[in-house]
C-alpha cells in the first residue's frame, strides 16, 4: 500500500548544485542529478514508490514499507545534515542523511549508526531516471552495483551485501550499538570511469564545517535567530554555487491545490525571486551571494536587455519549454506534471524594480561597483522607460489576458527612484531630469487609476474591483509612507477581504470552477509570502504586537524541521505548493530583520527607516525602506 506522505513530511538535503527530499520514513522520494534543474532519478513525490525512491529505516512489518516513521528528527547543528532516529521494541538507530558540497561528483551518503540494542534494517534503492520513466540496466562492477540508462549512471556503495530484484536494490542487515553502515550513491556520466567512494568520516566533517562556516557570517542576532538562521541555509541550499542562479524551489508541480492543475515547475532562476532572495541574504550579511548573482544576471541578459526574460535556467539558459509528463499520476493525483515553466515568455514588468533595487541595495551594502553592471542597469531603464505602460502578466504570472497590475506599475517607479539614488550618490551616469520627471508621472498614475477612493484601498489592477496581497508593499517599497491613509486602508482591506476563516491572507481572489483574473480554475491555499508581507503591513502601519502575533503563527505553521512550502491550506491543515519556497523563507528573513528594527526605534512608524529618503520631502514621495519581495503562478 503506497503512503501518501504530506508535503511537509520531507526534510531537505542538498550540496548547492542540487538537492534531495527525505520523508520521515526514511524514503528519499526527490533527486535531481547531476543539477537541480536535471530530470529526477527517484521522482516518488509525484507519483508512487515505482517512480523512484531509496528508503533506509527499520524492516518493515508485514511487507509494508513506512509502518514506522521516525520517533524524532533535526538538522545537526546550523547544518543540512538530516539526523532521524528510530526507537523500535528490539533497539534504535539513527541515520544521517547528508550531500558533501563538491567541485566534482555528486554523492548523497546516508549513515546508519546503532544506538542500543539490535534492529534489523532494509535499504531499498529504486532509481527510475528520466522522472520516473526509466528502467534502468542495474549490474554489478567490481562488487559495486550500477545503474546505467543512456547517459546517466548512479553508484551505490555499501559494506553489506546487496541483490537486485525487480529492479530494486536491496540490501538487508541487522546493527547493533556501536556500530554503523555506510551508502554511498554517486552519479557519473554512463561511458565515464566509476567515481570514487570517499571517507564517509571525513565528507561528514566537511559538510558540517561548510554549513558551520557559512552561518557564521550571519549578523542577524535578534530573538528569531534559530529560523532566520535555518532559513538562510534553505536559501543557501536553492543557490546554484557553480553559477550564483537561485532556484525559486528544488521541485516541480507540488500542487497549489491538491488534485487541481496549478502545478508548475520551480526549479529555475526567477529574475524576482532571486533579487528579493538576496536582499534578505544581504541584510544578513551575506555580501558574496549578492556579487554571484550580479555576475550570473550579466552573463544571462548578456548585451539584449530589450529582450530581458522574467526567468532563466540555473546558468542562463534561455529555452525554458513548458511540457507535461503523462506517466507520471501527480503528487495526489494533482496532475499535470509539468517540466519547464511557459511563464519565462511573459511580459512582466515589476521584475526591473526587483532587479534594480538589488543593485542598489547591493551597493548600498558595500558590494563593490561593476561598470558592466551599470551599463546593463542604465539600459534597462532605458527600455523600462518605453514600456512601463503597457499591460503585463504581472507579477503571478497570470495565465489570462494582460492588465495594468497596480503592483506593476509600483515595481516600474522603483526601478526609476533606486536609479534616481545611484545617479544622485555618484554610482550611476544619468541625466537626473528625465529620470524625476518619469518616477512623478508613474506615481502620479497608480494614485490616480489603482486606487478605489470608496474602499479606501489600492486594486490588483486599474479598474478593478478585485484585490491583491501585493500591494502590501507599497511602503515597503516607497512609494507612499506607512502613515498614509490610502496605506492603511489597503492593509486593512487586503486583510479583511482577502483573508481565510482563520485570518490568513490569499494572495489574490480565485474563482473555483470558474476561470478566474488568472485564467485558471480552482482554488489555492494561503501564501505564506503574503502573509509575511501582512506582517510588515501591520508592524508599519503601527500595530506591532499583531504584527509580532502573526509572525510567530505563521513560524508555528514551519515543519519539525524549520521548512515551509509556498502556501498553507488552513482547512485541512497542511502545506501546499513546491517545497521549500525561496519566497516563503525570504519573507520569514525579512520580516524578522523589520520586526528587529522597529523594536530598536522610538517611533514603530518610522522605523523602516533604512535608506535615506531622497531630496523631496513631499508626502507623495517619502521613502521608508528598499526591503522588498513578491511570484508566480
């Protein structure tokens, strides 16, 4: 009988190339390899055991798999070293799944160390390449058994004996206290030599001193340290090391709604999500990633930025085709299956405001000036210029007819007042005229055809009736003060009209069985991105103690291990969407780093106060903060 684990059951383990998803049965049910965006060997999470999977826990009764799940489990220290211990009626046994950081070949090890007593153990390996369409020709090479399908080969090495049957490796051993096993799955190329099989000990250490190290340099010291810190390491983990790409999430087509059709592929580098990313990593100190990422924005826009894409592959690639894979049923049946993500050919605007405020928030964090960044920056502006008031798919991507976004449009006078900064701090070589003159017309314009005077708020789009959890940014961003009336009322609307029965907030109103603004039918869960952004609203608009009271809920809704996905249903109670989300762990930084700050200030309504504000002092244009956020559909 297959289980159908939820989806905050998965843990994560990766070595920043790639990343593994291991249930609290001991089941790794997701892997990529060699690269976050290659076709998954063990692709169990959409579908069955039969698709792929490498299951290491205590035998199972009565031929079932996952009749124990684990009695408790952790990250060992500020690491993603996964430790899952077993307490069964003859001993128990505790594994550590882990994947070394590398130059070279990818390895997940996992480590089965007896802790008292004696209990009978099962490792059962079913790689299935190619999502799970793949039978793979499994073999023994010199007392080590290899799987090989056309150009990919994966290697498990182990101490104890191992069989094929049914294209299954199994291996069956008993193991006492004090003593422990070791296996060791490596890919390579299929026509390459076999691949070496390390010093378990030694990649243990490693991996727990890269982990160590890297969380050292994070500045943050407030009272939400532990999940700052364990967010941090999940942004980490979605970075791409060899290129500086940052994946919106390791997996593909979890489902927004569960049996529903909102399944889309995450595993590629949103312009979006990685500048907001970076900005929380920024203002935690992490100045490396940020100066990565600005070589990986220039080699991926290259020199046609009127031609800019909303998305890339992982090192730039551009063909991001969109297909379904049939064969495999969806997690829950939510089916299609998508690989490659249509929306990278969508027009969306609000992304030169994300990527031109990372820039600037970069420099404004002493990340080094690039003349090649300039150039690029100043370019894109140039062609934001001529096309900010055009309709666009906006920033979740919408699958229906272009509209005038409100957030859009609040996005494009971002890109042109962070420009108006560098230009006027010396980073930039621009004519200043123009460019204030362009950031009053776009203000001048939300105010007028985005806002509902009668409602007292800011719509998704000009005209509109409806309502959209993005425009909580607005003083984030600038573009009007926390004090605001219009900002109130917008917090206030977004938090009574778009909120579920348990006062969580959509991101937007969907529509059932009807097709909706987004051009989709069915319904989602609560974005926990939103609901950060609500938490700031409130922290602003000077209602900390709710502010504080929805942060430390929405940390409550974190799995066992700190992780969250891309939304909750509060229904049923469980996480939905592709896991872990960049954007959900981005927020969670975020709104810690606001909470921190407003605490330390005299006055909570000023203290986003963290940029200077420019020149004019008028209300329509004070500046209280270049934190942002947002995504897709």
């Amino acid at each position: 009988m297959n289980r159908l684990p939820r989806i905050e059951q998965y843990g994560l383990i990766g070595d920043t190339q790639t990343s593994a998803h291991v249930c609290d049965d001991g089941s790794i049910d997701w892997l990529c390899l060699p690269r976050f965006d290659s076709p998954a060997v063990f692709a169990g999470l959409l579908g069955t055991q039969k698709h792929g999977s490498w299951q290491i826990s205590p035998a199972p009764s009565a031929g079932r798999r996952g009749s124990e799940k684990v009695a408790e489990r952790q990250y060992r220290g500020d690491s993603l070293v996964l430790e899952s211990v077993w307490r069964t009626p003859t001993g128990s046994v505790r594994v550590l799944d882990f994947m070394p950081p590398r130059d070279g070949t990818p390895q997940v090890i996992r480590i089965a160390e007896g802790l008292s007593g004696e209990v009978d153990m099962v490792s059962a390996m079913r790689p299935r390449p190619g999502y799970g369409s793949v039978s793979p020709w499994i073999h023994e090479v010199g007392g080590r058994m290899v799987a090989e399908a056309g150009a990919d080969a994966v290697w498990l090495d182990t101490c104890v004996p191992q069989v094929e049957k049914d294209g299954v490796v199994v291996s069956a051993f008993a193991i006492s206290a004090g003593q422990s096993v070791v296996f060791v799955l490596s890919w390579c190329p299929s026509h390459a030599p076999a691949p070496d099989v390390p010093d378990p000990e030694a990649a243990l250490a490693e991996t727990l001193a890269f982990w160590q190290d890297w969380t050292q340099e994070c500045t943050y010291d407030g009272p939400y340290r532990e999940a700052v810190v364990r967010s941090s390491i999940t942004l980490k983990a979605m970075t791409y090391g060899p290129s500086g790409g940052i994946v919106a999430a390791p997996t593909t087509s979890l489902p927004e709604d569960i049996g529903g059709d909102r399944n889309w592929d995450y595993r590629f580098t949103w312009l979006r999500d990685a500048a907001t990313t970076l900005a929380a990593l920024l203002g935690t100190g992490y100045r490396q990633e940020a100066q990565a990422w600005r070589r990986w924005l220039l080699r991926a826009v290259a020199g046609d930025p009127e031609n800019l894409q909303i998305m890339y592959g992982i090192t730039g690639e551009r063909d991001l085709r969109e297909r379904e894979l049939p064969w495999l049923p969806g997690y829950e049946g939510s089916a299609p299956v998508r690989v490659g993500n249509g929306a990278a050919d969508q027009l969306q605007l609000d992304v030169y405001g994300e990527v031109i405020d990372t820039l600037y928030l970069a420099h404004q964090s002493g990340v080094a000036h690039c003349a090649d960044a300039a150039v690029l920056h100043q370019r894109l502006i140039e062609h934001l210029a001529e096309r900010w008031q055009e309709p666009d798919e906006g920033i979740w991507e919408i699958r229906g007819a272009r509209r005038h976004f409100v957030h859009s449009k609040v996005m494009a006078w971002v890109a042109v007042d962070r420009t108006i900064r560098l230009a006027e701090a010396g980073a930039l070589d621009m004519d200043l005229a123009p460019l204030v003159e362009l950031r009053a017309a776009i203000h001048r314009e939300v105010c007028d055809k985005g806002f509902d005077p009668v409602r007292n708020t800011f719509t998704q789009s000009y005209g509109s009736t409806e309502l959209d959890a993005a425009t909580l940014l607005i003083p984030r961003t600038g573009f009007l003060p926390p004090d605001d009336p219009r900002v109130i009322g917008t917090v206030d609307a977004v938090r009574h009209e778009l909120s579920t029965d348990d006062g969580l907030v959509y991101r937007y109103p969907t529509c059932g069985e009807d097709v909706g603004v987004d051009g989709l039918t069915g319904d989602e869960g609560a974005f926990f991105l939103c609901n950060f952004w609500l938490v700031d609203g409130l922290a602003l608009t000077g209602r900390p103690d709710e502010a504080c009271a929805l942060f430390e809920r929405l940390l409550a809704l974190r799995n066992d291990l700190g992780l969250l996905a891309e939304e909750y249903d509060p229904g049923q109670q469980r996480q939905l969407g592709n896991f872990p989300q960049a954007f959900s762990h981005m927020g969670l930084i975020q709104s810690a780093l606001l909470l921190q700050q407003m605490a330390a200030q005299s006055s909570p309504r000023h203290a986003a106060l963290a940029v200077p504000a420019p020149r004019s002092t008028s209300r329509s244009t004070r500046q209280p903060t270049a934190d942002l956020t947002p995504q897709h559909a």
